[in-house]
C-alpha cells in the first residue's frame, strides 16, 4: 500500500506540472484517475472514488473524437459510475454509465486493447440495471456484448478471459442459450492465453487465477444439455493444460520442426511472435494497439501456413471426438466429474455414442467425503480406522461407483480394465471384484501411453533402476527400504539389466542422470507433497529434494514403468481441479506409460509386502517384465487394502476432477494408484 500512496503522491506533483493546455495534462489525469480507484478497491474510502470520477470528467474533456485515449477515458469513468452506483444507488451514475459504455465500445474494434475491458463494463452496467428494473432489452443488451467475444483475435489479454468467464456467468444465472458457446469461447481464449506464455511453473498462478473449474463446469453444461460429444471434447481441451503445455504437448511444435526446413522457421517464427505479444500484452497503451493488430494478423499468418504442413491441419485446435474416441480401444474410459453444477459419470465406448450417468451426490457432498477420507487416513497412524474408512468407502460405493458399475454389467465381462479406484465392505460387492482400474488425467495421455514404444520386445533392452533413501534429512527413518530393495533384486535380478541406488548414492544429480537411462524404475524414499505449490512436490534423497520441475527436465529413453513407493504420490494441487499436478503425473508426463503412485501415508513394513507380490505377477507368460501387466499385477496384489493407483495405459477411467480424491479411494481400502496402458 505504500508504494500506491507514493504513486498518488507523485502523480498529484505530475499533475501540477501539467497545466490547462499542456498537451500530457490527459495522460496526468488518466494515471492518477487510476491509482486513486484502486486504491478505492484496497481500502473502499468513497472519497479515492469520487476524485477519481471528477478527474475522469475532465481527461475525457480534453480527449474529443479522434483523441487515442478517448475509449480508454470512457471505459474508465464508465466503470468507476458503475462502481458508485453499486454503493449508493444512484441511478443517474448507472444510466451515465451505460451511455459512456456504448461509446467505449463503439470506439474499439476487437483487436484494440480496451476491447474486451469496455465490453465487459457495459455489460455488467446491463446486468445491474437489467437486476433493478428487469427491463428485457437490458438482458438482451447484455448477452448480445458477451457474443461478441467469439471474434476476440489470436492474441489474448486477462481481461479477455475475465470478459468471457463473465459471459459463463450470467449464461448459468439466466439458463440463457448461448451457454456452451461461452464456455467454448472461454476455453479457445484460454488457449491462445497460454500460448503466449513461456512454459513456466509460475505461470500455474495465472491457470488458477482465469481457469478454475472451467473444463468441468464446461462438461457439466454439456451433459446438462445432452451433448455428451461436446462435453468430452471440451473436458479434454480444458484438463492439464499446464501439463500439456510443460510437456510441449499443448501444442505440437515438435511435429512442425520435425516437418522440414520450412517447419524449424515456422516453429521459430512462432516462438518469435509468441514473445512479441507477450511484450506487447504486458505494456498496455495507445500506442501499442497498432503493434498488437499486426501482431495478431502475423500470429494468423504463421498458424495458417503451419496447417498447411503435412500432418498439421489441426495445429492449435482441439482434438476431435472421433480422435479421443480412440482411448476407450481396449475398454471403456469412465470420466466423473464433479462441477458445482451436478455430479456425473459419462462412459466412452469406442464404437457408439458415450453414455451418460447422472450421479446421486453434489460437489459439496464429495468434498465433505473428501475431506473425511484425508482425516481418516492421518489418524490411521495413530488409530484403527478400519470401520470409519468402510463406512465411507460404501457410502461412495452406493453414491458414485454403483450407478456405473450396473451400467458396466450391462456391457462388459467381468475382469475387463477400467479407469478408476472404488471399494466395499467384507462380503459386499466390491469394484475390485469385478472390474480391474487404472486411470488416466486425460484421454489425450491414455492414448499417448499406448503409442508403440521404440523397442518391441517386452524384455529386450530393459533396464531396471531401484532408488532407496531410507534417512533423509528431516525425515523419519524407513525400516523397511534395504529389504525391499533386496526383494526386488530377486525377482527382477535375471530380467533386466539391474541396478541399485541406496543411502549416500542417491543423491539428486545421480538419480536424475539414470532416471534418463532407464525403462523401468522403483523409487522407495519418502514423497513430499505441496498442495500449494505443486512443483515442489518431492521426493526426499540424500542430499535433498527432488522436485517436480527437476523430474520435468528428465527426457529417459524409451520409459515403460515407474512404482512410486513413497506417501501421497498422487496428491495434487487442492486449487487447480483441472489440472494433475503431482509425483506420479510427473513420472507420466516425463514418459513413463505405467506408473503406481500412492494416495496417502503408506506404512513402511506394509509396502515391502505388497511390492514383493507385486513384482511377481510383472512377468508374462514369455518369461519377460511387461508393463502392460501393471494394473493386473496391482489388482491381483492389493486385496483389501487402499494405497496405491495405477496410471497410464492399457487403462479405461479419467478421473475429471483430481481434488476429489476420494472417487479415486474407492477401491478395496488400496491407496495405489496405477497409471498404465
């Protein structure tokens, strides 16, 4: 606040220098005029207010047609009457404001900067007065704005995407028509956002500032108006994005270089606009509005001759249905999704239409179960929770997995592969039971992870890294770390090329050079969540953590299978639902088509156990390790238990919503997690 009340200071002394017909008596005006508002935001003090209108008054006097700060002095002192009128009730400040509004925007074409701001504040002003005297031709006013949002250009502001998530908002209030094409609108936007963005951990932040819940709410809107094709197209587009765009998934910029000569300067070209933009995004004025309009039109430029290459026709647009369709090829892919909308279950077959599955639980009620379900598993260090855990493990059996599963028996025999993790009491009937589950953070992933590795042979050229640090700074000692290694060795011994890293050797520089070697890894070590800073999630060794970004820059050759034995593996980011960012999703993302990963704390001597029977149903008929075996081995292995999950391919379930981590506990009390093909 100090540094706002020293710029207020300073621009008063600005103003003085600038007398009545000084030419930057405007740009004195406009600058104080906006650090006296927000001020007014941070503290509510009427008077910051007040001035700040009687200074817009008069910048907009000195800013006649043709002026390049006239728009800007229009959406200024229209939203700071809406803002009064809010306050006092005046409406003569919120009919001012609405003239004012309409002059903003007809002065902006949708490539100006102050577009999508002037759009926004008039049609807010429309809803405010639409609220108050329920006149029709406000609401209409105020959808026929937001509609013009479908023509935002290829380069994106925050207040593009704030107008568009606006839009969703009113659309959901009034149940108006145009409520998919807003949340497509907003999804396209948050793309080309993004797009623009270096692909930075820190720009997380900006993914849960303009993104949060999107994608699901997005899905729900769909089911909610039958289009089940829509809701899995724009659910894919909108699920790890960040992930996608770390990964240099997002968009294929790989393909292009790897497309010829012509495809590296069109990548580089890309990357070189991409930057411009994000200069120009960054320093907004008048007089960059003619360096962002040819930027955009050069951005146009560069993707059109892009689609042109061979293979590239869909460069930067959503995958297709008729493509994602493709992850249901050796099973069904169940997607639930939790939205403040309404809970649903919406299963992908390869060879019709997906079938939707209304689910009897609100979002409120799954976080409640939610957060019950990590309450539970932190006194089970100190307390039996055996019975507390039934109890809410059935009460997710009857509310979420049975509605699916009565459709699966309609469809699927018994023993075939599924995507998710649900349990049951002793002697009732029980997902594990029935059905074998993996899961996959998107459909997208699902089929990545199916994709031909380099090598064909199951068991030629394997090479086998088990990691142990059982003393880590800080950390409570693991009992059980050497022999489980040790037990490891026997089974694996003889099928792959094996080596071993324990204690002091395992150190982070060492680790991440044979992460890079490897096929086939086994990490047992504690794992070291940040549910809010997601990238620092790790894996404690020797001489520190080993971090999500860390494992990020590991490029291993030809990965098949990583066991994470470590606690809270799969625990993600409690702010971004959309997105899948933890331990074991790294390991995926790094390209590991199998990986297990854990819900919560495991004990030690409990996972020696299971990882010696685990590894023994890892080896197929032929004699050889098959990853593909993973969910099988896993299901054959966790009987009665609930720590681990299996991700990557050869899986059938998308779990849509990962800060519902109780959807994924349902699976015989077993906290392993597999992501597999």
């Amino acid at each position: 606040m100090a540094d706002l009340d020293e710029a207020i200071v300073l621009g008063r002394e600005a103003l003085e220098l600038c007398p009545q017909g000084h030419p930057d008596r405007s740009t004195s005006l406009i600058d104080l005029g906006v650090c006296l508002s927000t001020r007014y935001k941070q503290l509510g003090e009427m008077a910051d207010l007040d001035e700040a209108i009687v200074l817009g008054r008069e910048a907009l006097e000195l800013c006649p047609q043709g002026h390049p700060d006239r728009s800007r002095s229009l959406n200024n002192l229209a939203g700071r009457l809406l803002t009064r009128y809010k306050q006092l009730g005046a409406m003569a400040d919120l009919n001012e404001a609405i003239v004012l509004g309409r002059d903003a925007v007809d002065l902006c074409l949708p490539s100006h900067i102050d577009w999508s701001s002037s759009l926004n504040h008039l049609a807010s002003a429309f809803y405010t007065r639409f609220m108050q005297l329920r006149q029709p031709d406000d609401k209409k006013s105020l959808f026929s704005l937001y509609a013009q949002l479908v023509d935002a250009p290829q380069l994106v502001s925050s207040t593009d995407l704030s107008a568009a998530r606006a839009w969703i908002r009113a659309t959901e209030e009034f149940q108006h028509p145009s409520t998919l094409l807003a949340y497509e609108t907003s999804l396209r936007l948050l793309m080309h956002h993004l797009a623009a963005l270096p692909p930075l951990p820190q720009h997380l932040i900006i993914l849960k500032e303009r993104s949060a819940s999107l994608a699901v709410d997005a899905f729900s809107a769909c089911l909610r108006r039958g289009a089940r094709v829509r809701a899995v197209e724009l659910l894919e587009q909108g699920r790890s994005v960040f992930w996608s765009q770390l990964s240099r998934l997002r968009f294929p910029l790989d393909d292009v270089m790897a497309s010829g000569p012509a495809g590296r300067l069109l990548a580089d070209e890309f990357m070189h606009v991409a930057s411009l933009i994000r200069i120009a995004l960054d320093s907004p004025g008048a007089d960059q509005h003619g360096r962002l309009c040819h930027l955009n039109l050069e951005m146009q430029r560069i993707i059109i001759n892009i689609r042109e290459l061979p293979g590239l026709s869909r460069f930067l647009l959503p995958s297709l249905f008729s493509e994602l369709q493709h992850a249901a090829s050796g099973g069904p892919v169940i997607i639930v999704n939790a939205s403040q909308y309404g809970c649903d279950a919406l299963v992908v077959l390869l060879d019709r239409d997906p079938v939707h599955i209304p689910l009897r639980i609100t979002q409120e009620s799954v976080r409640d179960l939610s957060e019950s379900l990590h309450a539970s598993t932190e006194r089970a260090k100190k307390v039996d929770v055996t019975r507390e855990l039934g109890s809410l493990m059935r009460n997710l059996w009857d509310q979420v997995v049975s509605p699916i599963v009565d459709f699966l028996l309609t469809t699927l025999p018994l023993q075939s592969r599924i995507w998710w993790c649900p349990t049951a009491e002793k002697g009732q009937q029980n997902l594990s039971g029935l059905y074998i589950s993996s899961y996959t953070p998107t459909l997208s992933a699902l089929i990545r992870a199916r994709r031909p590795a380099p090598s064909s042979t199951a068991g030629d050229g394997k090479r086998f890294i088990t990691i142990g640090q059982a003393n880590a700074i800080g950390q409570a000692e693991l009992l059980s770390v050497g022999t489980e290694l040790a037990n490891i060795g026997q089974h694996i011994g003889g099928l792959a090329s094996f080596t071993q890293i324990e204690g002091p050797e395992s150190i982070i520089s060492r680790v991440a050079e044979e992460l890079c070697k490897t096929q086939w890894v086994h990490l047992a070590c504690h794992g070291l969540p940040n549910r809010t800073r997601p990238f620092e999630s790790a894996f404690a060794l020797h001489d520190g953590h080993f971090t999500i970004e860390q494992i990020m820059r590991c490029e291993p050759e030809n990965p098949q299978f990583a066991y994470l034995s470590a606690c809270h593996t799969t625990v993600g980011d409690e702010e971004s639902p959309d997105e899948v960012i933890h331990l074991a999703s790294a390991m995926q993302f790094a390209g590991f088509r199998s990986v297990i990963g854990t819900m919560w704390v495991v004990d030690d001597d409990e996972t020696n156990k299971i990882t010696s029977t685990f590894y023994k149903h890892m080896v197929d008929e032929s004699g050889c390790l098959n990853h593909t075996r993973a969910a099988f081995a896993l299901n054959k292995t966790m009987k009665s238990r609930i720590l681990y999950i299996h991700l990557g391919s050869y899986s059938l379930c998308s779990i849509a919503v990962d800060v519902i981590h109780c959807f994924s506990a349902i699976q015989d009390y077993d906290p392993v997690r597999v992501y597999t093909p």
